[in-house]
C-alpha cells in the first residue's frame, strides 16, 4: 500500500528491521551510511535496493535532515554498487518513489536499481 511520504519515521518499517538485523537481507554493499541488498521479489534480473542508515522517509526529508556526509554516501554508493555488479556497459535505472502517487510502499527513503534487461520507457505514455 503506498505510503504518504510526509508521515513521521516509523521505525517498525521493514527496512529499519532489517538495518537492526531483525531480519535477513543478500547484503551486496555496507559502509557506515548505507546499506545495500537484493529485493526479495525483483522485477528486473538485477534489483538491488541501496538505503541510507539514518531514519528518512523520503528524499525531501532525507534532502532536508541527513548530512552532507550521508548525502554523499548515499549518492556514491549507488555509482559503486552499480559498478561493482558489472551494470555500467550494458545499463541500468535507478529509481526511487516518493510518497503515494509515486506507490512508494516502504516508508524508508530507498532507491532501486534495475538493471539485466532493457528496462523500457520511464512512464507508460
């Protein structure tokens, strides 16, 4: 169910359990910031969803809370983990929902990455 981005942290949200280790994740990349694993239900032959550690709903609150360091962080680790998985040559999509017309579902900023296949056009026209 898409979630209203505007909402405060909620620190029940799967994401924030797997960042405790309540629950198991196919961990690809960690630094101190981010965290980055294999969605558990992919929709491209790649689908690797990056985090930031730190509690941010979406990219306006992250944009307006998290520090220059964990900004940079997060924006260099999707480069890395991009390179990393060999994605760079053949290509791949990034992308991260904000809030319930976008169908954001997990109410912790997250960007995909979507990459194994030609991917199509951004919006159906």
């Amino acid at each position: 169910m898409p979630i209203d981005a505007t909402q405060p942290y909620d620190d029940s949200n799967i994401f924030a359990k797997i960042l405790r280790g309540e629950i198991p994740s196919n961990k690809v990349y960690e630094d101190e910031h981010v965290l980055a694993f294999h969605d558990i239900n992919p929709l491209a032959p790649t689908h690797i969803l990056v985090i930031p550690k730190g509690p941010y709903v979406s990219w306006d609150d992250f944009s307006a809370k998290a520090s220059d360091e964990e900004i940079a962080a997060f924006v260099r680790a999707v480069g890395r983990i991009a390179r990393q998985a060999g994605l760079i040559g053949e290509g791949y999509r990034v992308l991260a929902n904000v809030g319930m017309n976008s169908g954001q579902e997990v109410p912790h900023l997250h960007a995909h990455i979507f990459a194994g296949r030609p991917l199509g056009p951004m919006l159906a026209r």
